[in-house]
C-alpha cells in the first residue's frame, strides 16, 4: 500500500523527464510513494498568452490531479520554478499533505504573489540564481518560518540535484 502520491512539476522549458523531477520521482518511489510528473509542455510553448507560457491553465492543471488524487490519500505537491510556484498556490485550492519548493518565484506577473498552505513545506534555492534572487526567497521563508536549504549554484540547480533530492527524501520521511 502507498503513503500517498507525490505531483512533481518541471520548470518552464523543460519537461517530465527533467533530472530534478526525475530524482525526486526516484526518492518517492524508494519511500513507498505513488509518483507523476505531469507534462506542461504544451502550455509552456504559448509565448503569446506570457513570456511563461500559459501558467493560469498550468495551474488548473495541476489543481485538476492534485483534487482526484487527493480523494484516495494524502498528496505532497513539488515542483522546479514555474513547477514549485503553481504547487505553492494549488495547495491553497486542494487538501495536500506537504510541498517541496525548488528555486520558488515569490511573484509571478499578474498572478498571485507566491503563498503556500499550512503543511510542512521545504525549500531548495540557490545563492547565484540568475532568475530569483536568493535574497527575496530568504524573506519569504523567513516571514513563514520555513525551512531553507541554500546551496552555491544557479537557478537550474544543477550542481546540487543530489542535495534536493536528499531533502525531499527528508520532507516525505516526515510525513
């Protein structure tokens, strides 16, 4: 029997089969918990509705999953940038269980600015992202007393893969 099911969202430009998703899909598997990565790509490429793609529909995507898997068990939503920010804001439409950030924007254009729901919530960012400055999602975890891990890389996290999916493994062990 599964401890629940994990959504795990990539980042603009890039896809379900992204490293990052990839291993975070690797360490819930190995913790006995359920796994998809949906694919955005499609309204990723729609450059005219925002220079991001169609994030409102990204978001009632992942709304849409996140609502039927919450109605058998407990969901943890996770996701990359663009991935990690439309997680944090459909935890406040659907009952989730815990959120794992990776290089969060705290604002997104005309949407809502980054907010997540009570439950336990991690974060991965980097000191050199090029795209989110380390110093506004230090005040945003700060404002909520959320755990932070801050590693010495860029926004693609590339260097540090490993080190999230350690602390992702670390949020699901806790649940």
């Amino acid at each position: 029997m599964s401890r629940g099911h994990c959504i795990l969202s990539h980042g603009f430009e890039s896809g379900p089969d992204a490293t990052k998703v990839t291993a975070l899909a690797e360490v819930a598997q190995r913790l006995g918990w359920t796994h998809e990565r949906p694919d955005y790509t499609d309204l990723d490429a729609l450059s005219a509705v925002s220079r991001v793609g169609d994030v409102p529909a990204r978001l009632q995507r992942l709304v849409e999953r996140a609502a039927a898997a919450a109605a058998q068990g407990p969901v943890v939503l996770a996701g990359s940038s663009l991935g990690a920010y439309i997680s944090a804001i459909a935890s406040l439409q659907v009952p989730v269980a815990g959120l794992f950030l990776m290089v969060p924007p705290t604002t997104m254009g005309p949407m809502p600015a980054l907010e997540v729901a009570r439950v336990p919530t991690s974060i991965v960012h980097a000191w050199h992202d090029e795209l989110i400055p380390a110093a506004d999602v230090i005040a945003w975890a700060q404002q909520r007393s959320l755990p932070l891990l801050l590693v010495d890389d860029g926004h693609r996290l590339s260097n540090h893969v490993d080190a999230s999916a350690q602390a992702f493994a670390q949020l699901l062990q806790r649940l």
